[in-house]
C-alpha cells in the first residue's frame, strides 16, 4: 500500500510556496519523497529550509504570478534543474475585499490574472512535459467559494469557480494523454488570506459554530489530500473538486 502513496523521484512544482497553505503542501510532498520547486513572489527560504531537512532537493524561484511572461522563467528552470515535471500545485492567489458595489476593475483584474489566468496557462505549460512521458498530475487549489458565493469577495469567488472549471475541462482533455487534473477546495483555514476574519470576533464565531469540526483548517490538514491527488493513488480520479473543509458544506 505505502507503494501507492510514494513520490520518489518525482519532481513537484508548488505556486505560493512560501507560507500557509502552499508550504505545507510542499512539505507534504518532500515527506512523501518528491524535491520541490518552490514558486513564490519573495522567495521560500523557510520551506526550502525544511524540506532540506528531509533530504530532498529544492529549487526557490522568485516570479510575479501576475505576469504570465513568469511561466516560461518557471518551466525553464524547473527542466534544467531536475529534467521533467512530474506535479504541479497551482496554489498562488489572492483575495481582495470590498462590497461589490464599490469593487475596481483593477482590484478584480489582479485577482483574476493570478487566481484563474496564470492557473490555465501554467497547467498548459507543465502539460506540455508532462505528455511527453504520458504521465502527470495537476492539482488546482480551488475554494468553497466555487460552490458559494461569498461576501465582500465578488472576484475572489469568480477566480475560485473559474479554478473548478478549468480542472474539469482539463481533465476531459488531458486524462487520455495520462495527466490527472483535479482541485482541492480548502475550508476557512488559518492562513494569513483569512486573517481579517480570524481578527473579527463576531465573524470567527459564525464561522466556527457552522463548521461541524468545530476549528479553523490548519496547512496540515491538506498534507494527506495533496499525496493522494499527486501520487500513484488516484490514477482513476479525473476532474474532481475534493473539498476539504471540517465539514462546512454538509452543514
């Protein structure tokens, strides 16, 4: 069974990779056997620390997710380190909040262009390595916001829909050239995109008290679903959303 789950050799690309979610979703995969390209804006000398200690090689480079001008950068030096892309965890994104009345269209551009955009074009970018060896898997971090609609968060909401979107119709073209598209939809977890509601009592507690879980999400919680989703294990799983949540939607 543990054969199932095991990543060595493999080579994961991680979006977001410095703190939060993203982190532990490359620590995850460094303990499963995989080395870790770490995409972020600033830099990932923390995670890459870690995973060091594991034993496994890393890759920190530094790109602005905004532009999609970065992915070449990203595909390029992610092959001339480590040969091929096994997996890539398109995890970057950010979250504007405003009431929709008064949401800019430069506030709701930039959270597209990260959140939605750059996710296509870099699956587009890993896939194109990923089908040379019929062998790949993808996985977007969508939302609950995919399946609600939110508040004060009108374009984050449409970014995270559009992630669900884009996974599945990826996966009805990809599945037969042997790449596996599939998203993850994290719950309210503790991350620093959810400060401002972790910051509110009164917000804190109406999350809280609908979650059946009865906590805030931890970057651990996601450690066994991105193994799962990126090893060996879900070969006959295409196009699905696995939300991950304490519950939240079943409420």
């Amino acid at each position: 069974m543990n054969t199932l789950f095991d990543l060595t050799g493999k080579t994961a690309i991680v979006t977001g990779a410095s703190t939060g979610l993203g982190a532990g979703m490359a620590l995850a995969l460094a303990e499963a056997g995989a080395d870790i390209v770490l995409v972020s804006r600033n830099g990932s000398a923390g995670t890459k620390k870690e995973i060091e200690k594991k034993g496994r090689n890393t890759l920190d480079v530094v790109a602005d997710l905004s532009a999609t001008s970065q992915i070449h950068m990203i595909v390029e030096k992610t092959l001339l380190e480590f040969g091929k892309i096994d997996i890539l965890i398109n995890n970057a994104g950010i979250i504007r909040r405003t009431p929709a009345i008064d949401f800019s269209e430069k506030d709701w551009d930039e959270v597209m262009a990260v959140n939605a955009k750059t996710v296509f074009f870099l699956a587009q970018a890993a896939a194109k390595d990923m089908m040379k060896r019929k062998d790949g898997k993808i996985i977007n971090i969508s939302s609950l916001l995919a399946f609600q609609g939110g508040i004060l968060v009108p374009s984050y909401a449409a970014s995270k829909g559009a992630v669900a979107q884009i996974t599945k119709a990826l996966a009805n073209e990809w599945a037969q050239h042997g790449i596996n598209v599939n998203a993850i939809a994290p719950g309210y977890m503790a991350t620093n995109n959810t400060r401002p509601l972790q910051d509110d009592p009164a917000r804190s507690k109406a999350i809280l008290d609908r979650i059946p879980a009865g906590r805030w999400g931890k970057p651990d919680d996601l450690k066994g679903t991105v193994v799962f989703l990126a090893s060996a294990a879900s070969d006959y799983v295409n196009g699905h959303v696995l939300v991950v949540d304490g519950g939240w939607l079943a409420r």
